[in-house]
C-alpha cells in the first residue's frame, strides 16, 4: 500500500467504520438475554469474577476494573492461574463473566470446571454461538459475534475485541443505573483523580469570608472602598440577609454616566437579585454558574438568605474545580 497520507487516513478511517458497524449490530441484536444478565450480576451477593485469555484477557482486565469503579465489586481471573491457587478468590455466591472469540479456547476449559463445581453461574460473551463449549455451560449467553475483522487478513481480534468491550460496558453501566450509583459515589471512589475532585469539591471548600459588608443606607463611596479590598465585588446586606451586590463593572458604567457618583445610595445601583451559590453546591456547578452567566465572583448564601462567603473563579480554578 503507497504510504502517502490520503491512503493512511482511508486505512484508518476503514478501520473505524467496520468496528462502529459491529458494534452497531450487536445494538442491534441485543435482546432479552442482555436483561437477563443484568439481573443476574445486580442481584450477585458476591463479587463479579472477569476472566479471558489472550486480547480477551485484556478487555476481561479492563471490564472488572470499570465494574469495580461503578460500585460492583470485581476481580480478574486468569483461567491458568486459576488452576495454582487463585481460584481461592472465587465463593459461592459469585457470579462469573467469561470473555471469548470462539467459545472454544482449551484455556478456560480448568477454570469453567470449577466454577460449575461451585455452582457459580457464568455469563458469557462470546463470538462462537451458542453451541460453542463456554455457552453450553452459561447461564446466559451474549451475542459477541462479528461480520468480519478490521484486520486486512481478518485474524488479529480487533471488531471482536472492541464489541466485547462495549457490551462489558453496557453491562457496566446498565448495572450501576439499576443500583442507583450516584456521581457522589463515583467520587467517593475515585478521591485521587481530577473527576474525583470536582465531584467532590464544595463551594465552602473554597469560599473565602465576606470583607466589608454594606448596608442599605451606605453611599458608593463606601463600595469603592470595599469593590478594591473585597476583589471586586461588595455585598449589601439588610437584616442579615443578601439584598444585592455591586461589582468593578458597575462601577465602571456607573462613573461612565455620572462623574458625582460617590454620593449616590448603594440601593441606586446594585444588583438586587444576583446570581449566588450555596455552600453545599458542588464547585463545578459554581464555574457553570459563572460561565453561563458571564461573571468571575459569586457571593455564597444559605438557605434562609444569610451570607456566609464569597468563591471566585480563579480559586475554583486553582482547587481544581475545572
């Protein structure tokens, strides 16, 4: 094949489409079975038991960690290994998820033996039907079949492989919906990464105090002096509640119009009904609040209109909250 760009991108471009088209078809083949499979994993007592060998192997690897980081606890098999020792991992009130091409690998032959002797069910994804070796003995069988391979010489697993992955994750997350697994608890499993910190950051995470609080009966003067203490944003309470706040920009198109503004009451030209946040809120949701809105500050206020702090996007940002 002539290596020039324009025929790289085809060979890449034919590659993307066969394997989109076979997983679209197993979309399209999936049926009953797939529902059958999740009620049988959603109501497992135990842990899921993911195994295969070879790139089905890999996709089993990668299966039981999405499983386990969406709240199904999952460990991987390998069916060699667990002939010397590790099926001692393996209990009766598991349920076992098999991956291969053919259904046929001699491999899995040890391992699906003593899973039938633990009475484990095993759900199967598999390309070799369901007379194949590994479906006769499956509690359920899913459809991993493919036209063809992406591979030129159709024989290096690579359709097959990517439609055991996506239908892994369809079980995975059709499971963790049937569970009802939150962000919170995907959070909550994830405390080191950068998903891990926006889901579980807060507001009062990063809320900085309120400076100098105005009240109603103050002038502009005073919310110059706060607007440059307060990082460009004065807040104006009246009895103990958020009645508005002023920013640099209102100031700046205030003194813009009227060179005597200093006199003026606070009441002329705040925002009485501002954009906040509650401390609660989730820090994302607060630089989603900033971004739609057009603004870098939002004062922070409980439920019954107190005002407790004030965020400000570039803390958000430096906390990790985008």
């Amino acid at each position: 094949m002539p290596a020039d760009a324009e025929a790289l991108v085809d060979a890449g471009r034919r590659v993307l489409r066969l394997e989109a088209g076979a997983v679209a078809a197993v979309a399209d083949r999936l049926d009953g079975r797939f529902a059958q499979a999740v009620r049988l994993l959603a109501e497992a007592k135990g842990r899921v038991i993911v195994s295969g060998v070879g790139k089905s192997g890999l996709i089993a690897r990668k299966l039981a960690a999405t499983l386990t980081s969406t709240g199904t606890a999952a460990s991987y098999l390998h069916p060699i290994d667990s002939l010397h020792g590790d099926l001692g991992i393996v209990g009766r009130d598991d349920v076992a998820l098999i991956l291969s091409k053919s259904g046929e690998s001699q491999d899995l032959v040890g391992l699906v033996a003593s899973l039938q002797r633990l009475d484990v069910p095993i759900i199967a994804i598999t390309g070799g039907g369901d007379d194949s070796t590994l479906a006769r003995v499956a509690a359920v069988v899913l459809d991993g079949s493919v036209a063809e391979e992406a591979c030129p010489h159709d024989l290096a697993p690579t359709s097959s492989t990517t439609v055991a992955l996506a239908l892994g994750d369809a079980l995975a997350v059709t499971l963790l919906e049937v569970k009802g697994f939150r962000r919170e608890d995907f959070a909550a499993l994830h405390p080191g990464g950068s998903l891990g910190r926006r889901l579980l950051l807060r507001v009062r995470d990063v809320m900085i105090k309120p400076g100098r609080v105005l009240g109603p009966d103050a002038t502009m003067r005073e919310a110059v002096v706060s607007l440059a203490h307060d990082r460009g944003l004065a807040l104006v309470t009246e009895r103990e509640r958020l009645a508005g706040v002023l920013t640099t920009g209102d100031l700046t198109r205030l003194a813009e119009r009227d060179p005597q503004f200093l006199g003026r009451p606070v009441t002329d030209v705040m925002t009485r009904t501002p954009r906040t946040a509650a401390p609660d809120d989730l820090a994302a949701a607060a630089v989603g609040t900033m971004e739609r809105h057009g603004v870098i500050v939002l004062p922070v206020v409980e439920a019954g209109g107190a005002v407790v702090g004030v965020v400000h996007l570039h803390d958000l940002m430096r906390a990790g909250a985008v």
